[in-house]
C-alpha cells in the first residue's frame, strides 16, 4: 500500500429522525485521527443517515468499524420504519478509490472490515461490487431482497441467503451489513407535485435498468411524509445512477419529466444526497445550457486560483476562524471556543519546547516525553471544538422535535447529555494540558518562559471554559442522578485547577 493511496467511505445508517443518534455514530467515526468527515445526510423519511468520510485505507477501515459497532449498539431494527430498503443497522459500507487509489486495495478494506464485523460483532455480512464472492451478490438489491423481517427467517433456511462471512442469523438487533467496493455512484431525488405513489412506482419501473429503461441506473418510490415545500404528502422517485458517466444526471432528470409529463404530473424540485463528482454537473451544465466549445479548465475561475491550506496565511485562517465565531449563530460558541484554547495552549506548549529541544546540550529525552503528549492532546482538544458546536446543534435539533412525538424526551435526554459531555472532556483535557506545561517549566529557556506561561494561561481559561459550558447544560436536565454525577466531576476538576492558581 502506498501512502499516497485515499479511500472514501460511505456507510448508510438506519436511522434518520433521532440527530442524537447520528451524532454519537458520527463522533464513533470521528474518533479515528486523520479522518475528514465530507457529507452527513439525514432523511427521516427514508429514516435513514448517509455519512461520507475520507483517509488514508487503515485509518477509513477503523473508522468504519467504529461507525459500525455504535450503530449496532443505538439502532433497534425490530422497532425501525422507513422507506428505504434495509437488512442492517449499519445498512452497507461501501469503500471507492480516490485519484491513483486501486479498487483492488478498496476491495481488500472490504474483506477486512467484513470479517472484522463477523467475528467481533457477530454480525453476518453479505459483500457486494468489487468485492463480491458470488456474482449474484454484485448487486444490492439482491442482497436486500426481502429486508430485516424477510432475510430474519429466510438466512437460516436458505442456503441462498447464506451470508458470506459471520453467524448463519440475523444480530437481534442490528441484522446483517453489506460491504462493498465500488467506483463513485450518484444518488439523485426527484419530488413529484403529487401524493400518488403509484405514479411515482410506474416512473421509476420505467426509467430503471431492470424495467428496460437507462442503463446503469436503480429507481424506486418513496412516500414522503415531511417533504421541504410543506406539502403532505408527497412522492419521490429515488435513483441511484451507477455509472454517471455513461448515463448522466441530466438523462435521468430528462427521463423522469417525459414520465410524469405523460401522467399529467409536474416536479417539485430535486436533490442530490451526499457528494457528487464535479463532472456530473459539468456534464449538466453542458446539455442544460447548451454550450459549445466550453473548456473548464480555462473557463471556470476556480481553477486560475491557488488552493490549499498551504497557500493560505495563519492570520488569514484567524480571520476565518473569529469571524465565524463572531457570527450571530449559536455555534461556535463556548464551548468551542475553549476547546480552541485548549489546543492554542498545546500549541505553544510545543513550540516552546521545540525550542528547548533545538539547544546543543538539550535533554532530548525528557523534552521529547511532553511534546508527544502536548501532541495528542491537541488533536484531541481540536476535535472537541467541533464536537461541541455538533453536539449543541443536536440540542437544538431535539428540541424542535413535536411534542406529540414519543421519541422527543428520549432525543432530548441523550443530546444533552453529549453537550454536557464535550465540554467536561475538554476541561478535563485541559487540566491534564496545564498540569504537563507545568512539569515542563524546568526545561524551557528563559528565553521562551513568557510563551509557556501564555500556554498556562490559555490551558486555565479552557479549564473554566469547558466548566461553565457542563454547568449551563446541567440546569436543563431533568436526569438528577446524572447532574449531581456531573456537580461532583464539576468540583474535582475546579479543585485540581485552583492547585495553579
């Protein structure tokens, strides 16, 4: 494997109405450093999250795992009802080669992660695309046939439905997971001015490869019960293109508006779900507009300018960063905003021990020792400034769930209890930062002491930082056992801070 190689993974979960959920399954994945999380879908319709994230192969393939392994432990498949189809928890896990990537080493990740899932999570696992075993398998809808409630009965008894690595059952709880290797598909809506499904099921029988219609392309119909223009109800023909290149974007839209023009039927609009290659709106724009002789890469801006945090400034990204703070918007707030102390703390606790490290007659062991912990603790101080905006959106989010909806204390209860979380891992990381540039007093120069006491001080703010964010979330609990639980940690933490004072 060569370490220029990235891989992106696209994990669908089975569940899109409760953001506290999401949450903890996006954070599982988060956990793995040098992941870059691009996309997070959630349709409560289709009661369903798509997550995109992208990395070097090993990092994606932990990532992926602990995506899975939460799913299994928050998603309750005998309880779930959605209109998308579905065998799993963690629904499918496909892995796609990004620039000199080869999908051998994606399908590679898929076998790995698969036996990994078997045998750790006693999840039975079904692999499709590249990385099928049979070739009736390369196709999802094969493997779907039937979802959670058929495939339950149907696994211990067929030796067709026999999964490809894992227990010859169902997971209670969380069913079985696809996981695949694949090139990069598009995932396109449309949304019909009608609440007749059956409309809907006529278009998407006749535009989809398996009905005779356009190749490499899947469609089925959706009842949605929340659509975005405020109508109720409303439907969706759904469609997956396989192979953008040879059936584009714009033959699919042309297609569906033939169908529903013949039923007397108009679009509402369209969406497209997670990312999309910029060629496929390319290659939109080109037959939309018409265009003649148009060249992107001498005709569109973008690609005349500079890009890259390399080529950016640090007082340009400061910009950035306090204007984005300054925004009159709930997050960041902060408690973001003394996790990024925290990591400012980490920061120049390192330089200055750089430094140190960089004089002739330095004690390279013992320096060495604070600044890989400095290290760690900046990485993970940086994700807790994202994971707290992330975690009071879900507040927010739960909070707008109706009242009439059983799920809403449940939704509440839980994104609380991360928004109170965050910010006490953050104080807590933030001590253990002052008490490690404390230790290191000894091995600074004089000429860099006022850069680590500036480090001192910015790990203290974050301390009382992330303290007064836990004591403003617990006012709002009605969990009292938890909140005493959170008071206690409060003063043992406000007790380590005041020894340096």
């Amino acid at each position: 494997m060569e370490e220029s190689q990235w891989v992106e993974c696209v994990p669908n979960f089975s569940e899109g109405r409760d953001p506290a959920k999401v949450e903890a399954i996006v954070s599982a994945i988060r956990s793995i450093e040098a992941i870059r999380i691009l996309d997070i879908e959630k349709d409560p319709d289709h009661h369903r999250s798509v997550i995109t994230f992208l990395g070097r192969p090993e990092k994606v393939l932990e990532a992926a795992f602990r995506g899975v392994q939460k799913a299994a432990e928050l998603i309750d498949l005998n309880s779930h009802r959605g209109a998308h189809p579905r065998i799993g928890a963690a629904d499918v896990i496909p892995f796609i080669p990004i620039l000199s990537t080869p999908m051998s080493e994606c399908v590679h990740l898929a076998h790995r992660l698969g036996k990994r899932i078997a045998q750790e999570l006693k999840i039975p696992v079904y692999f499709y695309g590249e990385a099928a075993l049979r070739p009736e398998r390369r196709e999802l809808p094969a493997i779907r046939k039937g979802e959670f409630e058929k495939l339950k009965e149907e696994i211990k008894t067929d030796p067709q439905r026999q999964p490809d690595d894992g227990p010859p059952q169902l997971h209670p709880t969380a069913g079985a997971t696809a996981v695949g290797a694949r090139n990069q598909i598009l995932n396109f809506n449309v949304n019909l001015k009608t609440s007749d499904l059956e409309i809907a099921r006529s278009i998407a029988r006749k535009i989809r490869t398996s009905g005779g219609g356009l190749p490499h392309l899947r469609a089925k119909e959706i009842p949605r019960q929340n659509p975005s223009s405020g109508t109720s109800p409303q439907v969706q023909v759904s469609t997956v293109l396989t192979c953008p290149e040879e059936t584009p974007l714009h033959a699919v839209l042309k297609a569906i508006e033939r169908e529903a023009a013949e039923q007397g039927v108009e679009l509402e609009d369209c969406e497209i779900v997670g990312l999309v290659p910029v060629q496929a709106l390319l290659d939109f724009s080109r037959s939309a507009l018409k265009l003649k002789n148009f060249n992107p890469q001498t005709q569109i801006l973008e690609n005349h300018l500079p890009i890259g945090s390399e080529d950016i400034p640090w007082w340009e990204a400061l910009d950035r960063l306090t204007q984005e703070i300054a925004a009159p918007r709930a997050t960041p707030g902060g408690g973001s905003v003394s996790a990024i102390a925290g990591a400012l703390a980490c920061a120049l606790g390192r330089m200055a021990l750089g430094l140190a490290a960089s004089a002739p007659s330095a004690p390279t062991q013992k320096i060495g020792n604070p600044l890989e912990e400095l290290k760690n603790l900046g990485q993970q101080l940086r994700a807790k400034a994202r994971e707290d905006s992330q975690a009071f959106e879900s507040v927010l989010t739960a909070f707008k769930i109706p009242k009439s909806d059983a799920e809403r204390p449940e939704s509440i209860r839980l994104a609380l209890r991360r928004a109170t979380e965050i910010p006490l891992q953050t104080a807590q990381l933030s001590l253990r930062t002052l008490e490690v540039l404390t230790a290191a007093q000894p091995l600074i120069p004089q000429s860099s002491v006022s850069d680590l006491e500036v480090a001192r001080h910015l790990a203290k703010a974050a301390v009382s930082g992330g303290l007064e964010n836990v004591q403003i979330n617990i006012q709002s609990m009605k969990d009292a056992a938890y909140a005493q639980k959170m008071r206690q940690e409060i003063e043992r933490l406000a007790q380590g801070l005041s020894g340096f004072q």
